[in-house]
C-alpha cells in the first residue's frame, strides 16, 4: 500500500502498515525479476521467508501488515545472521 512505511536495509526493503485492528501479523513476499532469474528469485524469497518466520513473533506487532521485498544479488548472497539483523532494525525504525 503507497501510505505504509517503508525502511531500506541492505538485505530487503521493507513496507509496514498498522492496520488498526490488533489482529494477527500477515507478511507477504516479492522479488522482481531484477532479482535473477527464476531460481535466484525463489532462494531469495525462502530466505525471505525463513527470517521473517524468526523475527516477526518477536519483533512484529499484531495488527501489522508488512511486505518483505528482495533486492538485487544481495538478498540471494547476505549471510543470513546479517539479514535477521537487518529485518530486526527495519521493523524498529518502521515502529517509532
């Protein structure tokens, strides 16, 4: 949605939106083709995915739509510790 907030990492970029009614945290995915090719694309959102189900229990907030979006060649190669990181910090900054 063009009113959510928005962070940059370096691993992702990710959009987060209150929705106003405490219910669950729903998260959706996407990478461009400019993430690679169909194989690159699909690690990428694995990976995506694989954080998200680590950080967001304890760092999203209930009621909170986000969507996680690759970035080219880097969300495919970031050392994965790095990414949880990065995913932590932007649901912080995405919060204050």
């Amino acid at each position: 949605c063009a009113r959510a907030r928005k962070q940059g990492t370096k691993s992702m970029l990710v959009q987060g939106r209150d929705r106003g009614d405490g219910g669950v945290i729903r998260v959706g995915f996407t990478c461009s083709k400019k993430v690679g090719n169909a194989v690159a694309r699909h690690r990428a959102k694995r990976r995506l995915r694989e954080a998200a189900r680590l950080v967001l229990p304890v760092h999203g907030r209930a009621g909170w739509d986000y969507v996680l979006i690759g970035r080219r060649d880097v969300t495919v190669a970031r050392d994965f510790a790095e990414m949880r990181a990065d995913l932590e910090r932007a649901l912080e900054r995405a919060h204050a």
